[in-house]
C-alpha cells in the first residue's frame, strides 16, 4: 500500500465531518479504514503509548523492541506502519532512527467518534 492511499490522521476530519452526524462516501471511508487498521493492532497501540510516555515524548527502536518483546524488524515494520498512516513522525539521527506522536493526530481521530 502506497504512502499517499492512507488519509493521514493529522488531516482525517478535513475530508469527514463526525460518523454520526452525516453519511460517508464510500471513497472517504475506505481511506478511514485504512488509517483506523493501522492503529487497530495491539503491537501498534503498544508502541504508541510506549513512545508517548518515554522520556521526551520519543523513543528510539532500541527503546522499544525488548519491552515490547518483539524483533527488531518487527517492531520496526509496525512503526513504519504508523509513520506512513501520520500517527509518529521519524526522525534520522545518525545510524538510529526516533519517533515521537504527531501532534493531535489521535485527537483528529477521536473528534470523528464523537456522537455529539
């Protein structure tokens, strides 16, 4: 799946006003689909808090492989996973890589949810 299919988390509520109060194309909620998959894995949901509460608000794969008790290149794929759906940035620092939340990306997403 390419980068730009998945509707960033940042930009959801551009295209979509709230689930309950307006019908969604079907074109805008196959792109919210995708980007909710990307968030609806243990492993990922793990990670994101994992790298929320680290210190500094990032983490580095290393920080997040044994806690999570999975490879590196798994952990890695998840991550990844996240940055391309808008919900981490990645930042190269040398040889390693650091990720950090987007900021009101889980916001935009809630906003969605809401029924009011």
């Amino acid at each position: 799946m390419a980068v730009a299919e998945l509707l960033p988390l940042a930009d959801v509520t551009a295209c979509c006003a709230p689930l309950a109060r307006g019908a969604m194309d079907a074109e805008n909620a196959e792109k919210l689909a995708r980007s909710l998959k990307a968030i609806a894995d243990p492993a990922r949901l793990r990670l994101i808090s994992m790298v929320a509460a680290h210190e500094g608000a990032e983490a580095c794969v290393c920080d997040l492989t044994e806690p999570l008790g999975l490879s590196q290149p798994t952990v890695s794929h998840h991550l990844k996973v996240l940055v391309e759906a808008g919900v981490l940035t990645r930042d190269k620092r040398g040889i390693w890589a650091y990720y950090a939340l987007v900021p009101g990306a889980l916001d935009s997403l809630g906003k969605l949810l809401v029924t009011s």
